[in-house]
C-alpha cells in the first residue's frame, strides 16, 4: 500500500460510473481474452520480502466439482491482497480452501515462513482457528439476531479453553470498539447495518488470529458504512499486524485499499499486480471499474 493511503486511510465509495450492462458470460469472456503469463517469482515479488500465505498448485472445489485449477497465491505477512473477478470465477472458493470448507484434490495452502512455517491444507476450520491463526469473516448476515451483542462476541472465543477467556478477549474488543459497548445489552436484531458488520469482524478478532480471511465486507452496506469498515480494516491490518485476503465486489474499493490485487478468471489466476497498478490498468477498469 502506497505511504498516501497509511497515512489517510481510505474513503469515498469509489463505485465508477457505468455506461453500459454487459453480462457475467461476457465479462468472463473479455477477462478471459486478458489472462497473463504469471509465475510463482511474479508473486513473490509482490510480498513485502518473504510470504506469509502460500498456496501452490491447488486444484479444489466442492463434490466432485473442481473450481480452481492449479492456483497459486503469495501474500506477505500484515499486507493485505483482494480478489476480484467475475461471478463464478472462484474468489470465494480460495477463502472457503484456506479455511477448509471445501474438497482439495491436490495442491497445499502453508502459513507462516522459514523454520514456523505450516501446512494447514488438511486441518479442519476448527484446527485452523485454534491452531493456525486463521479467521473467517462471512459474508452479511452471520451474527444471531436474537442474542445481545455481547452474547454474540463471545461466541467468537468458543474454542478458548475456558469461558472466562472469551469474555476477557471480548471486554479487550469492547475497549477497542465503544459504538459496540454502548450496545452491549441491545438484541443484535436491533442495530444498524454497519453496527452488524462490526460486531461479525470483532467476533472474528475474539480468537487473536494473524489471518483474516474477509468476504465481501461492503456487501449489502450503505456508502458510510463501507468507509467504516474498511477504516476497521486498515487499522486492523496497519496498527494490529493482521494479514488479510479479502474478496470484495466493489473492485475499485478493494484495490484502493489491499497491496496486492489478483484477477481471477474461471478458476485461474489472469491478472496479478500491486492494487494501486491495477486501479491504473485500463482493462481492469474496462471490466470492474466502471470506466
């Protein structure tokens, strides 16, 4: 991320103007006809010196259903990347593999560098939370509406050891975030559409994890709720030292933000590159800018 937007953070929706609809399958057809030549040292040499979250070879999908297709992914420890694409390209699938919500018929997914790092493709979500550091923030409407706020946060800690745990991890989110203290006691029914988004990433943070694993996090967010949260984002990823891979389908807000940007294509990867180049690219903003 360029030293501008440390220093500012990142506002504006940022949604482009739109001439004209054109559909998923030609969308997909014209991303398709842009695919680059991209190896693993192209990756590398995105990261901030050494990878954090690696991916090599994957193939992996659902069933008997394979979505991605030899997939390779660098990301350097507290550097952000986005995913961005078609819909149907597999930008969910990457969360769901390094998280383990799907089937990988071949290929590894590792955390960490040198003498610490780990494969964790086989270890459950549950493994992964507890052992690997990794956390996942789904999509829109995850929290449960009929308990209060706090009872929600400490859902989050329901791996720790002891009850107790959750609730002091929980009490330090609380410190961190005043807007959701001053809800506590309120049924999470009851707040707003950016108050929800909050409490699901704070859930998340419950545990401590390095990796945050976020997917869609504008989704269904008026435009000030959306700076909110990629305000959170960024002090998440700046000040807390927390990786982050996120899908996002306001492209233009998500490559404002991340380091890094991938293209992903029918399962592949087509176009990679720092997020600030592919804003510039003309092709990209042809296809997911607006313009």
């Amino acid at each position: 991320m360029s030293e501008d937007k440390k220093a500012k953070g990142i506002t504006g929706y940022g949604s482009g103007a739109v001439d004209a609809v054109i559909s998923v399958e030609e969308v997909t057809r014209r991303a398709a006809e842009m695919v680059e030549d991209i190896s693993v040292a192209d990756l590398d040499a995105l990261t901030n010196g050494e990878s954090h979250v690696s991916i090599d070879n994957l193939n992996a999908g659902y069933g008997k259903m394979e979505i991605l297709h030899n997939f390779n992914l660098r990301v350097g420890k507290e550097q952000s990347l986005c995913l961005i694409g078609p819909n149907g390209a597999g930008k969910s699938t990457i969360l769901h593999s390094i998280f383990g919500f799907t089937n990988i018929f071949s290929g590894n997914i590792s955390i960490g560098s040198g003498a610490d790092k780990k494969d964790v493709t086989a270890l459950t979500p549950n493994q992964k939370l507890s052992e690997a550091g990794i956390a996942y923030i789904l999509q829109d409407k995850s929290i449960f509406p009929g308990m209060t706020v706090e009872e929600n946060l400490w859902m989050g800690g329901f791996l720790k050891d002891q009850p107790a745990e959750a609730k002091r991890a929980g009490e330090r989110v609380f410190d961190k975030y005043p807007r959701l203290a001053a809800r506590r006691k309120h049924l999470a029914k009851v707040l707003s559409g950016g108050e929800r988004r909050l409490l699901e990433i704070s859930r998340a943070l419950v545990m401590n994890p390095e990796l945050l694993l976020v997917d869609e996090p504008s989704i269904g967010l008026e435009p000030r709720f959306i700076d909110m949260v990629f305000e959170i984002l960024h002090d998440l990823q700046h000040n807390e030292g927390k990786t982050i891979v996120m899908v996002e389908q306001n492209a233009k807000k998500g490559l404002e933000f991340a380091d890094i940007g991938y293209v992903l294509v029918s399962g592949e990867l087509a176009i990679a590159g720092k997020g600030d180049d592919l804003l510039q690219n003309p092709k990209v903003g042809e296809l997911f800018l607006g313009g």
